[in-house]
C-alpha cells in the first residue's frame, strides 16, 4: 500500500502544469470557441471573432464572414493537438481558457490569420499588433466591412 502511495505521488509531481486543464484534438464551433472533453470552451485573451450568423460586407456584397472565419479556424488547426488552461473565468457558463498549439498562442494566431478581433477591453493591447498585421495585409475578415463582434451582438442580440 505504501509503495502504491508513493508510486501515484512520484507521478503527480511529475505531470506537467496543464494535466488539470483542457489537452486535445482541436475542434471549434466557431473561431473563438474550441470543443474540448464534450465541452465548448472561450478563447480568453481578448479574441473575439466574428459570431457564425454574422453577416459583414465584401465587395458591396453580403459575406457570411461567421460561417468563413470558422471554416478557416477549423483548417488551421487540423489534426494538430491544442492545449488550454482554465483561467477559472466564466462566460455564459463556458471555461475561459488559454490554449496554444505548437507553442504558438491561438487568440494571436487566429488573429494574425485575419479570423478574430482584439478586443483591448480584455486583452490590454496585447493582440493589436497581430490585428494591425492582419488589417495591413487585407486578410480573413479585413477582405471585407464588419462591425466588431461586441458592437453587432450587442445591436442583434442586446448582449
């Protein structure tokens, strides 16, 4: 029994920080929400992508650019192993989490790809030089006119 004991602490001490959190197969609903253990997760970090039924503008035309930038989040990260971490946050009872893939943070990939919007409010800047960049280059949503997420849910959904 003592021996079971000290096997199972030598193996806690050894798992890594984010044994406790989210480690998988990265799928997503949307652009900033990845499914995870049967879950549906936040990116926190101030992502915020445009909503599925969003409809923004591109080349004086209507763009289901919801339903494009979740199609191009999902092809990003294919088959490739995501890691989050609870930041003990909630929203609308989803964990918000951090998470990276490769080592490479996913609310600036995402961002950087021209998918999400940095949301300064929660991220304190540091994702607006990944949404300049996008901006710049006329990439993912800056291929078109959107409102911000915060602004068109608020005036479609009063949230």
């Amino acid at each position: 029994m003592i021996r079971c004991a000290t096997t199972i602490a030598a193996v806690l001490v050894t798992l890594p920080a984010w044994a406790g959190d989210f480690v998988g197969p990265a799928a997503f609903k949307d652009a900033d929400s990845p499914w995870m253990d049967g879950r549906e997760l936040r990116i926190a970090n101030g992502l915020d992508a445009i909503e599925l039924t969003q409809v923004c503008t591109k080349d004086g035309a209507p763009w289901f650019a919801g339903q494009d930038a979740a199609a191009a989040v999902r092809a990003m990260f294919a088959g490739k192993t995501m890691i989050c971490a609870d930041t003990g946050d909630r929203s609308y009872g989803r964990p918000l989490v951090t998470c990276t893939v490769d080592g490479q943070d996913v609310a600036a990939a995402i961002i950087r790809a021209g998918w999400g919007m940095d949301w300064e409010k929660y991220s304190a800047g540091s994702l607006r030089e990944a949404q300049a960049e996008a901006k710049a280059a006329g990439r993912g949503i800056w291929a078109g006119e959107c409102l911000e997420p915060w602004v068109w849910r608020k005036a479609a959904w009063g949230k």
